[in-house]
C-alpha cells in the first residue's frame, strides 16, 4: 500500500491532515509508512504539483475525490481530508 500526503509549506490545513491520517491508519489497523512531499521543494515528484495541499493519496488516489491538476498551488478551501473518508480509501485497498 502506497499512503503519501502532499502539502506545501503555509497551508493552515496540512497539521490536520497529518493528524487525520495518522488516526485513520490506526483505525484501519495498519502500519503503512506515509511518504510526505512538500510540493515546492525540487526533489518532490512531478505529479505532485498537480494536487492542491493538503492531499492524501492512497495508491495514487486522491481520497477527496479530486483529479490531478484540478487544485494546483492552492490550499483545499475544504480543509484537509476527514478521517472517515481516509479511512475509507484505506478500507477499499
């Protein structure tokens, strides 16, 4: 299982998501690492500046719903992913 959060340095919402995740992992009883791409940084993935921040990818799926380069540099106005909904992209895995 591939689990990864993309965020960029200044969103308000990336410390929820990140705690998010955290407890619907622990729900899910998994231990799967999270790969963190800050999105600005040059070392981060290409495909990683198509998604706005916070998002979190479960086997290259965005759990919101949303397809890549529908958010680029912007924040979520919908804040970060809930942990209902992470938990449940981690369920169908």
């Amino acid at each position: 299982m591939k689990v990864e959060l993309i965020y960029f340095q200044g969103c308000p919402h990336v410390a929820e998501a990140r705690a998010n995740l955290a407890v619907a992992l622990e729900r899910a009883q998994l231990k799967a690492p999270v790969r963190e791409w800050d999105r600005d940084d040059p070392a981060a993935p290409p495909y990683t500046r198509q998604y706005p921040s916070p998002t979190v990818l479960v086997n290259g799926r965005d759990v919101s719903g949303g397809a890549a380069g529908a958010g680029g540099a912007s924040c979520r106005a919908a804040g970060a992913p809930s942990v209902e909904r992470i938990h449940e992209a981690l369920a169908e895995t």
